[in-house]
C-alpha cells in the first residue's frame, strides 16, 4: 500500500518549501557566532573546537561550498545540498522503518 494523493503532495511542498528556505533565505542568516560560539570566544576556548581534525573534512565546513567561498550564493547552495541531503537520509530511513505489507 502506498501513499495517498494528499501525503504526497504534502511531502513535496514540504519538500518544495524547505528548498525555497534554504536557497533564497538562509544567506540572509545573522553572520554573528551563535550562543555556543559565543560563550565559547569569550571564555577563550573556541581555538581548540576549530583545531580538531574532523571538522576540516566536512563536505561544506562552515557554509563554504568548496569552490564558491563564502557568499549569498555559496550559502544558498550549502543550504540546498544539506536540505536535499536530509530528505534522502530522512526518506531513507522512513522507508527501511515501514511496516511490511501483508500481501
């Protein structure tokens, strides 16, 4: 059994809205640190979360798409490959999680 005409098209513009968010209106997010940024610049440990090794191997470290710097459009495009990233992984698990038909 799959899903309903009205599922579907909830999930798509879902989907739709979330990719419009994420391409046209995150470049316009604060450039100040966040809360944890900025508790940890003014107790003088942020140094030693940007030393550890693992975040220099993230596919888009700190919104910088690689090739694009860090501009309104290389935001945009973070935001639209994270966006569609997560919807794989969340349809993705949504559908190892389902329940098995019994036909």
């Amino acid at each position: 059994m799959g899903l309903d005409r009205n599922t579907k098209i909830f999930i798509l513009g879902a989907l739709l809205l979330s990719l419009f968010l994420a391409i046209f209106i995150s470049p316009f997010a604060s450039p100040f640190p966040t809360g944890l940024e900025r508790v940890a610049e003014d107790q003088g440990f942020l140094e030693k979360g940007e030393e550890w090794s693992a975040w220099k191997l993230a596919p888009i470290p700190d919104y910088a798409m690689p090739g694009l710097g860090e501009g309104a459009l290389a935001t945009g495009v973070a935001g639209l490959v994270g966006t569609l990233a997560v919807f794989a992984i969340g349809y993705a698990i949504a559908l190892f999680i389902k329940p098995k038909s019994k036909s």
